[in-house]
C-alpha cells in the first residue's frame, strides 16, 4: 500500500470514528432535549395519582334538579365507559375515576361523584399496590370528596399551586385513568378561567376551569397541573358535544374544602381549643372556646395566627399538614397578631375536642333517635352515613316526612357517620335554626341498589 492510499484510508477511520462520536454525542444531547419542562412535571405528579375503583356500583336518584342532571350526565359517561346501558347492574370491580394523593398519610382528593357511587372504595396506587379506600368528607356542590387509605407508609403527596396562579393559554397537563388506562397523560392548555358546564340546560358547574387536555372516562378526580407540576385543579368531566373540550374545579375550591377536612379536629379529633380560618392572606381564630388555655391568655376571635414554630405563616394548609402529624404530648409554638401592633407568643399543646352529645341533641332539636347500624339499611353497606331508627311525632323531622330506615349523610354541610359527627354538626344549633340534612333512601331494584338523595331544611326544636 502506497502513502497516499494509507493516509486515505486512515482519513477514512477518522471520518467514520468521528461520525459515530458525532451520532453518539448528537443522541445524548437530543435525550438532555427531550427532557421538557412537561416530562419533568409528570415524573413530580404520577406517583401522587391513583385509580378508584368499586366493587358495587349504587345508582342514585335525586330529588334536587342539578343533581339529578349530573348524576344522568356521569350516567351516561359510565354507561359509555364500561359498555353498559344506563339502568342494569353495572358489575363488579370497575374503574370509576382517579384521585390526588394531598397528604403522605393516605388522604385521596377525588370527585364526589366517583365515590358516592361505591359501596366498596377500591385505591391502586402507582406501583399497583390496592388498598381499601375509606369515605371521609365530601362536598356535592363542588364534586369534590376526601377519602383516605392506609398504606402503613409514607405515601408521596403532590403539591397545590397558589389559588389564582393561572395563565390563559399556559401548558397545562391532565392525569388519569380514563378507562381503566392507569396513569394517561394528555397535554393541552388552559382555555378558560371562568366557565360553566352545562348538560340539557342545566348548570352542572360555576366557575371551573376549561383545557383542551383530554378529560375522558374514569379521568374524573385525577389532577390537572402546570409545568411545575403543581396542581391546579381536579378533573370532572369531559364536554360530550365538543372536541377538546374537559374541565375541572379550581384548586382555589379544593384547598378551601380541604382546610376544613384536613383539620387536627376533623381528622384527630384535637385542637388548641379554637378554630382557624384562612381570610385572604391571613390565618384567623374563630370558634374561641372560653374554656381554653388560650383564651385564659387573651387570645380572641378575630386575632390572627402570625407565625407556626418560629416561622411566618398565610397557609392554613400548610398549619393543618403539620398538625396532622403533631405529637399531642409535645407543645405547638404559635404567635398571634392581636392588632395595634401588638403580638403574643404561645406554647399549646393539642387536646381532646369536648364531645357534645350527638344522641341527645338530634333528640332534642330534630326528634330523631339514631342508630349504629340499620339493619336491612345497614350503612356500613352504603358509605359514611347513620341510620335513622326513631322519629318523633309533631317533631321536625315527622314535618319533614322523615321515617326509620332512612340515611343521614350530612347535616349542615358536615359528613356524619357517628353519633359524635352529628353532635359536632348539631353543637352551635339553636331553637329556630335551619338545619340542612341530606337524606337517602336505599331499595333494590333487581341486581341494583338505587339510593333516592334529597336535600331538606328543618327548623330546630
């Protein structure tokens, strides 16, 4: 071989060693490329997504017109989802929708929708393990519901964006199990801040947000988050007209509901002997008990919690995460804003929330005589309710047409399932109040449970 041929065919080398360096450089740098903001965002939030499912499906029947038009709206969704015509059975072991993990001790954010329809909660989490879900609060104007699952361990917990963070047009990312498809990311943006859903002309949601990211079947409940992977709002439904066209109800309205439900009272059954309460950037005491150590020390309502252990606090979600984990044995350092510029630091300890009598006050202000368990109607075959066994005559439930064997599910907005959850419901009630009950009614119909809801306003004894 020649010099020339050599070096030419050393080039050659060269030229191809070069390429493949090329290639194998081009080919990392494109994987660096491709890791986007919405990639990184949906490794932050999957884990926090889970899969509800039931075992019985419970067909409602409403006596209240716009609950009656959604729960035909999310009929007609299930119906198409699961391949059923909208009045038999619907089987078992079905996937109903998807829900958030908000708190690493198993607390679940999900519609109402989806879990007023089982008997029996079933939870998959990301790793596939199942667990059974339990009914903790919901909210039926909002379709907004707690449920909570015991994992015996740490469980990874999305975070909230601030209340008002939201972008028109801003990339917005939807997850769920639409189907039964674990774990289904779409992307899209925000269309709308403002919009309402409406279904045969009935308004099934005010103010909710609107995104082009596919919303579809058994995606209701699951988070729709930006590109930090914060979230910042809850999938409901999906605009069975229009392409492109989901929803979802504001974090603005779930951080709300949840700084009543995530409470050390709520949860724990403790508290510092007040409430809080969040007022625009600010955390008020409400509900002062005068019997309290704080109030001994001069804390009133209407005095603002400035400072939780030493550091500044404006979010009572932030005050209630930690407080759910709190030790009852080891003090809370909290300082308060008492106005005119004057503060006090206290350390208060977490204590037992005083139990009003629930038997005697819905004897004493509804005439209703509760019951554990309703036989026939028992509720732990239902969800979080309890049973009606007696009613008195010429009481306000006897008005009410209220009769032994029907269901209380809440009372004045409050989830009750124990005597206890209706003397906290019942506690600030007075002669001549309204107390505003949600009634169900269950009977069979073939293979089917179907649970008649209503709505009603009694007036306090």
């Amino acid at each position: 071989m020649n010099v020339s041929a050599y070096n030419q065919q050393v080039r050659g080398i060269l030229c191809a060693a070069a390429a493949v360096v090329m290639f194998a450089t081009g080919t990392r740098a494109s994987m660096a490329d491709r890791r986007t903001p919405v990639v990184e965002a949906v490794e932050k939030v999957v884990p926090s997504v889970v899969n509800i499912g039931t075992e019985e499906m419970v067909r409602r029947v409403y006596s209240d017109p716009r609950a009656r038009f959604r729960a035909d709206f999310y009929d007609l969704l299930v119906s198409d989802m699961l391949q059923l015509p909208p009045t038999p059975g619907y089987g078992i072991r079905h996937s109903l929708g998807s829900g958030v993990i908000v708190n690493r001790n198993g607390y679940i954010l999900t519609n109402y929708h989806v879990t007023e329809r089982a008997s029996l909660i079933r939870v998959m989490l990301s790793d596939e393990e199942i667990y059974e879900g339990t009914f903790i609060a919901g909210d039926e104007v909002n379709d907004l519901a707690l449920i909570k699952i015991n994992a015996g361990r740490p469980l990874p917990a999305a975070t909230f964006a601030e209340d008002d963070d939201l972008l028109l047009g801003e990339t917005v990312i939807s997850i769920g199990n639409p189907f039964g498809l674990a774990q289904t990311v779409t992307v899209g943006v925000l269309s709308s801040k403002n919009r309402e859903a409406r279904h045969e002309g009935q308004v099934l949601y005010r103010d909710i947000l609107q995104t082009d990211a596919a919303v579809n079947p058994g995606s209701s409940g699951g988070p729709l988050v930006n590109v930090n992977g914060d979230v910042i709002g809850i999938n409901v439904a999906v605009h069975q007209e229009g392409q492109n066209i989901g929803f979802a109800v504001p974090i603005k309205r779930a951080r709300a509901l949840l700084n009543r439900w995530l409470t050390p009272k709520m949860a724990r059954k403790l508290w510092f002997g007040f409430d809080m309460q969040q007022s625009l950037e600010s955390i008020e005491v409400v509900d002062i008990d005068t019997n309290s150590v704080a109030y001994a020390q001069g804390i009133r309502d209407g005095d603002r919690v400035a400072a939780f252990e030493g550091q500044p606090v404006t979010d009572l979600m932030h005050i209630n995460q930690a407080l759910l984990e709190q030790d009852p044995a080891v003090p809370v350092r909290l300082r308060f804003d008492l106005g005119d510029g004057m503060s006090r630091d206290l350390s208060l300890y977490l204590e037992k929330v005083p139990e009003p009598s629930g038997t005697d006050l819905a004897h004493e202000r509804l005439g209703i005589v509760f019951s554990e368990r309703g036989g026939e109607n028992d509720p732990n075959q239902f969800r979080a309710c309890i049973a009606i066994e007696e009613v008195d005559e010429e009481s306000p439930a006897a008005r009410a047409a209220l009769e032994p064997g029907m269901l209380i599910t809440s009372i004045n907005n409050l989830e009750v399932k124990t005597a206890q959850d209706v003397g906290m419901a019942l506690a600030k009630v007075q002669s001549g109040d309204p107390v505003n009950l949600q009634v169900v009614s269950l009977f069979k119909r073939g293979t089917l449970m179907v649970a008649r809801t209503s709505n009603l306003q009694l007036t306090a004894n």
